[in-house]
C-alpha cells in the first residue's frame, strides 16, 4: 500500500512539472528546485530495486547511491588495506632476513673458534722449539738462564 502511494505522488509530482514547465516561465531557481527533486525521486526508485546475484557481479550494486555517497570512505578503506597488505610483507621479509643474519653469525662463530684454536696450538711453545731445532740456519734457542729485570741504575 505504501509503494501505490509513493507512485501516485511520484505521478502526480511528474505531471505538475511538466505542467508548470508548459505553462510559466519558471526562474533558475525553480528549475533547479524541480531538476533535484526529479533525480531524488529517480535515486529513490534505483534505491528501491531488489539486490540480487547478477547486480552483485554485474557492478550494478556499485551505482546505488549508498555506494556513490560513501565512495571516498571507500577509497581510504581501500588504500589502508593496500598499505596493510604491503606492510605485512615487508616485516615478513624481515624476519627471513634476520633468520639468515642468525645462522650466518652461527656459522661465523663456529669458523672463529676453529681459527682461534688453530693458532693457539701453532703459537705453543714446543711447537716454535721444534720449528727452530730443524732450521739449521737459525741461531734462535730457547734461553737457559731465568729472565730478569734491568734497572735503571744499571746503565748510569
């Protein structure tokens, strides 16, 4: 019942502009007024139309005028999920990269003990001694006598 009024007012609103449109000379003012109130009564018809499947997947549901008046709410909704998106990967490519730096640092630790000990047992004294003893040339020997210190007083 309430859909046979709203097209009776719809009918009866249509025809008195047209009549004020044959009759009178209407100023802008008017004209505008009844442009308006013509395109609400079109928007409110397009509002009226049933949502289905094939207006879901056509995009025809992108022209309501719900979607039109909240577009740019749309579009910021839009980009913060974009800049959402980006940032989830960015930290994700991250964490793989601070996992690598991890097991390289491993490694790296691993490679310096084994470099540490290396020259730890090639610095022993015994070891020197016998690198000393089988070069014939070197007058280097291990000292027989307890080092001591030099005072001052010794050289004056």
């Amino acid at each position: 019942m309430a859909d046979k009024d709203k097209q009776k007012k719809e009918s009866i609103f249509r025809r008195l502009a047209k009549h004020l449109l044959k009759n009178k000379e209407l100023s802008d003012d008017e004209k505008e007024v009844l442009a308006a109130t013509d395109k609400y009564i079109d928007d409110e018809k397009e509002n009226d139309k049933p949502i289905t499947l094939k207006s879901v997947l056509g995009g025809d549901i992108l022209t309501t005028a719900f979607f039109r008046n909240q577009l740019g709410l749309l579009v910021v909704i839009g980009i913060c999920l974009m800049l959402y998106v980006a940032n989830r990967y960015e930290c994700q490519r991250l964490q793989i990269q601070i996992s690598d730096l991890r097991t390289e640092l491993k490694t790296l630790e691993f490679d310096a003990i084994s470099v540490s000990s290396k020259l730890t047992e090639a610095t022993r004294q015994s070891k020197i001694e016998n690198i000393l003893k089988k070069d014939t040339a070197n007058t280097l020997r291990t000292a027989m006598s307890a080092p001591y210190k030099l005072k001052k007083e010794d050289f004056e």
